[in-house]
C-alpha cells in the first residue's frame, strides 16, 4: 500500500496512529466532513511533513467546506511530491474562495496542459463554472466542447461533464440543446449521482 511506504519514515508507533486517523477521514468524509476534517488535522500534526497526509487534509478541508485550508494543504503536497495532481480541487477552491479568475488561471497553466483523461475533465469542468460565475456563459460552454462530449460515454465522469454542458447551455440561453445534454446526463448517470432527470424535467415543464 503506498500510503504505508509513505508513512515508513514515522516511528512504528506513529505510522500506525497516523494511518488510523487517515483511514477514519477517508471513511467519513462523505457522512460527516467535519469528524473526518478532525481526523486529517490529527494525522497532520503529526506527520506535517509527508505528501500524502498533507493532500488528504486537503481534500477533506474541500469535502468540509474550508476552502483556504484546503488549498493551503494541497499546494503544499504539490510542493512536497510535484506533479499536477487534483488541479481540479485547487481551482474548485479558488471558486469557493470567490477568486473565479485564479481557478480560470489554474485552467491555462503548463500543469494542466499535461492533465489527460477524466483529470483534465475535472479541470474543465471547474474552469467552465468560473465562468459562469463571471457571467460568461458562452465561453462556458466552449470550454467544455471536447472529444470527450460523446453521448455514448457512460459513467459518473461522463455524467458530471455532460451535466456541466447542459447547465452551461442553458445559462447561455441554448434551452433545446441543454435539455438534450441534461439527457444525455441522465442516460450517462449509472450511479443516480446528478439530478440530470428533474433538471430535465423542469425544462420541459415536467412533462
């Protein structure tokens, strides 16, 4: 487990602390953000100077809201083991911070230049938010157009971009082709992780 190997530099006793407090952040990030925030602060304290314990605080502070803290942590992991991993997640808390600018420059940086697959998706996807956030509707939307808008795609990240495609067309007045897209979401949404089917429905007046 990699996360082990990470922790070998710790004292026995320390390690198996530390990997206890991130598996209980990990475990209950998604019920309750703020018990798991504790549990990364706890593994922070005591192992500050490790990658991995940093990036998870981060992403933890991000599921918990606290925006600040969490791009702290994560630009601090990025210094600590390089590469441009969770872009999406520094430029989503720009967004949160009300610096839609900063996640608009995140999104032309060399690192994401070098994002591919759903990573470089994430990315797009935040990008295309801050946009709108600008009012820049149109400009969303482009940001959004790539080869990977395939509506024979299935799966959440598949879903997630279609979703963000339809909700930018619509707020560029593209009604038609955002209901089209909220489909194409919902077909695409195995896992029922987006609202795709009501979004569509209130477009067509629940018909």
């Amino acid at each position: 487990m990699a996360v082990r190997r990470d922790l070998l530099s710790l004292d026995k006793g320390n390690a198996e602390t530390v990997a206890r407090h991130l598996v209980m952040a990990v475990r209950l990030v998604d019920d309750d953000p703020s018990l798991a925030l504790a549990h990364a602060r706890a593994a922070r304290q005591r192992a500050g100077r490790i990658a991995v314990v940093r990036e998870t605080a981060g992403v933890v502070a991000y599921h918990a809201g606290e925006w600040a803290e969490a791009l702290s942590e994560l630009r601090t992991a990025r210094r600590m083991s390089g590469g441009a991993g969770l872009l999406a997640v520094m430029a989503d808390c720009e967004r949160g911070l009300g610096r839609p600018e900063r996640a608009i420059e995140l999104g032309r940086s060399d690192e994401a230049r070098a994002l591919t697959g759903d990573e470089a998706s994430e990315l797009r996807i935040v990008v295309s938010g801050a946009r709108m956030d600008l009012g820049q509707y149109d400009q969303a939307v482009v940001t959004l157009q790539t080869a990977d808008l395939d509506p024979e795609r299935t799966g959440s990240a598949a879903a997630r971009l279609f979703y963000a495609y339809a909700d930018a067309l619509v707020a560029a007045g593209r009604t038609a082709e955002g209901l089209e897209w909220f489909l194409n979401a919902a077909s695409a949404d195995l896992d029922g992780e987006t609202d795709a089917e009501e979004r569509a429905a209130e477009l067509t007046g629940g018909e």
